[in-house]
C-alpha cells in the first residue's frame, strides 16, 4: 500500500474546482458570464440606438452586465474559500492506495473507498479528480504523487471500471 502525505494549497483546490466545472458543466458554470456579456451587448446597443421611452435603460443593463459578470468572477474565490474551511479538505493528512481500496485520513477521521465505488476519473495537468458521484469528488493533487502512483490510480479505476 503506497502512503502520500500532504495538505491541500489553496491552488490545488482552485485548480481542481475549474477542471471540474470545465469538464462536468461546460455551459452550466459560464452561464452567469455569458449572460452578463448579452446584458452589455443589449447595454451597448441602448448607447448606439437609444429607447426613448426609457433614456435610463443603458445603464441599467450596463450596472447589470457588470454586476453578473464580476459575480462570476467572485464565485469562483468564495468556492474556494468554503472548501479550504471544510475540514475534509483543510486537515487532509495523508492518502493510502493500493489496486483495490484507497484510503483518505485526516485529523478528523478517515473515509476508505474501493475502486469501484468511483464513477470517473478526470484529470489535467495540475489534478486528477476521482468521482463518487456527480458533484462529489476526491481532488488528488499531481504535485504529490509520482508518476508510478498515478499509473497505478488510473489503472485501477479502469480495472474496476470496466468490470
């Protein structure tokens, strides 16, 4: 059973919540960005071609257009800020795997899956992320992890997998 000990970094969350919302939810987790951008279009077309009938209208959709996007700027930091003060993630201590189980531990508790409870397995340079289900999910920072460890990962979730 191979042993990894580490603390999660701020980045390592933040970089794990974007390839999840990347992958899982292309459209969903850019909606509010892509609407506030049709809001300033409409913004700037008032500008162009005013409504008479409502001269204030242009910056109304203007404060609105900018309001959803910095919201979705600002989301991402509060996302990240509640996951660094959840204790699953703040006191994660060590991990411990082997080709059929593996094992997180902390300061408050452990939680130990088989291979097979994972649904998928995600990944990009910065993160490998394993699924419970939809929305849960183990982020597994590369940085921690040789490339002898995540060989074994990525074929044990295709072994059990496949199954």
């Amino acid at each position: 059973m191979n042993t990894i000990t580490f603390n999660y970094t701020r980045e390592d969350v933040l970089k794990a919540f974007e390839l999840h919302f990347a992958k899982k939810f292309p459209l969903r987790s850019r909606l509010m960005l892509i609407l506030g951008v049709a809001v300033l279009i409409g913004s700037l077309v008032q500008f162009i071609v005013p409504f008479i009938a409502y001269p204030n209208m242009k910056w109304i959709l203007l404060l609105m257009g900018v309001f959803y996007i910095g919201f979705y700027f600002y989301r991402k930091r509060i996302m990240v800020n509640m996951a660094m003060r959840n204790p699953t993630i703040s006191d994660m201590g060590s991990m411990e795997f082997s080709s059929d189980k593996i094992r997180f531990s902390g300061e408050k508790g452990a939680s130990e899956q088989v291979w097979s409870n994972f649904i998928d397995l995600i990944e990009d340079e910065n993160s490998l992320l394993l699924y419970i289900s939809k929305q849960n999910f183990f982020i597994l920072p590369k940085r921690c992890f040789s490339d002898e460890d995540l060989n074994l990962i990525r074929s044990s979730m295709q072994k059990d997998n496949a199954t």
